[in-house]
C-alpha cells in the first residue's frame, strides 16, 4: 500500500466551512499529489508536491490551497467548501520511476 | 464504495476466460504508459507500465500491449478472476506547459467477472 494513510476516511461539512485533508507517508518520498475522482472523469490532478515547501497547481487547483512543511505529510485545504468540491480525493505518491501509488482516499460531501 | 463506476463501459467476462481491456490515448508524445486497478472503495492500485520503447510487456496474469501508430493500449488479463472484477483505468505521461511531467488518467472500464 506504499505506506500511504489519508484522514479522514470520510466527511460530511456545510458550504462555507474550511476543510483540511492530510495524507500521510512513510517512506520518504518525494513527490506527493492530490487528485479528486468523480463520476465521469478521469483522476484531475489538484496539486502536488515536489519536496518541502515546494508545490504547483495542478489542472483543477481553484478553489483549493496546500501545504507541506515536512516530507511525510501533505495537506490539502478548501478554504470555503463548496458543493462542487463534493468528491473523492486521493493522495499519492511518486515511485522510482513515473507510476504513482495512491491512498486510501477521503470522500468529502458539502451540503 | 464510491460511485465512481457509473456510466462506465462495462465488460463481462466468464469466470476463467481471459479479459481484454482497451485504452486509446491522444498525445502522440508519451512515452510512458500505466495501468491501474480500482476496486470499489478502494484507490488505485498500480498494475503494470510500459514505456514506448516497447510493445509488449508482461507481468504475472496480465500483459500490456502498446500500439503506438494507432494511439491504442490495451491490458489482457489471463484467466481472469472473481477478485479481477473491478473499474480499470489507464494513464499516459504528458507534459504541461510548464515542462513537467504529468500522468493523464483515462475514465475507465468496468470489469465483471461472472462465476
């Protein structure tokens, strides 16, 4: 499971309310991602990750900050929750090569 | 599990058979190609990649195929079982505008596999 835990697991918020993601490793890696999956598309990168205090948008990153202050954990945060943020969100992690590995995931619903 | 399996291509395949699942791709540029597995509730789960270099690769039960003139990829399963039923999803490796490289994920196909 390439050491990879996500919290919470799940989460029901209202619209407005800021929300705050973790994704935990355990391995030292580098490179950490965050996706959101939902119905009809594909795995949109949000943001991700290349080393401590180092990061980029991704193709959906609006609407969406994150921070990484030490190498095994990397937080995604909706500031004001929105009900188009209602979705699954993975993290994942880069390997030696180009495949990444993924967490367990957090399904989010705003109300 | 999540409802992400919805409105997904779906192949049923005989409990023994082998399962072929397909993959086009756009970019004419990657050069590195991923196959995933998710079961439901689950995240992906890395199956086996190729790099453009090759056409074939095989792993244990599976085998990648990558046919690069006609953008096309594609994942055989041999004797395919209960625990193959699952969403299955391919991804190439593209480059943003910015010079990084990027995994581009598919929408996936359902497998069921039939006892």
């Amino acid at each position: 499971d390439a050491g990879i835990t996500q919290s919470p697991r799940h989460k029901v918020t209202e619209t407005g309310t800021p929300v705050t993601l973790r994704c935990h490793q355990t391995e030292n890696h580098r490179y950490m991602y965050w996706y959101r999956q939902d119905p009809g598309h594909g795995l949109r990168l949000i943001h991700y990750s290349y080393g401590v205090k180092d990061t980029d948008k991704g193709e959906v990153s609006d609407g969406y900050s994150v921070s990484r202050s030490k190498t095994e954990d990397f937080l995604l945060t909706l500031e004001s929750a929105t009900s188009s943020q209602t979705s699954v969100y993975f993290c994942a992690i880069k390997g030696e090569s180009y495949e990444q590995y993924f967490g367990p995931g957090t399904r989010l619903t705003v109300t | 599990g999540e409802s992400v399996g919805l409105h997904l291509p779906t192949l049923s395949v005989q409990e023994g058979d082998n399962s072929i699942i397909n993959c086009a791709y756009s970019n004419s540029a990657s050069d590195y190609f991923i196959w995933y597995k998710q079961e439901s509730g689950k995240g992906p789960q890395f199956i086996i990649d190729i790099r453009s270099n090759m056409d074939k690769r095989q792993g244990q039960r599976v085998t990648v195929l990558l046919n690069k003139t006609v953008k096309h990829l594609s994942l055989q399963i041999a004797a395919t079982q209960p625990g193959d039923s699952a969403v299955y999803f391919c991804a190439d490796l593209t480059q943003t505008n910015y010079g990084n490289n990027r995994l581009a994920f598919g929408k996936g196909n359902q497998v069921v596999v039939i006892p």
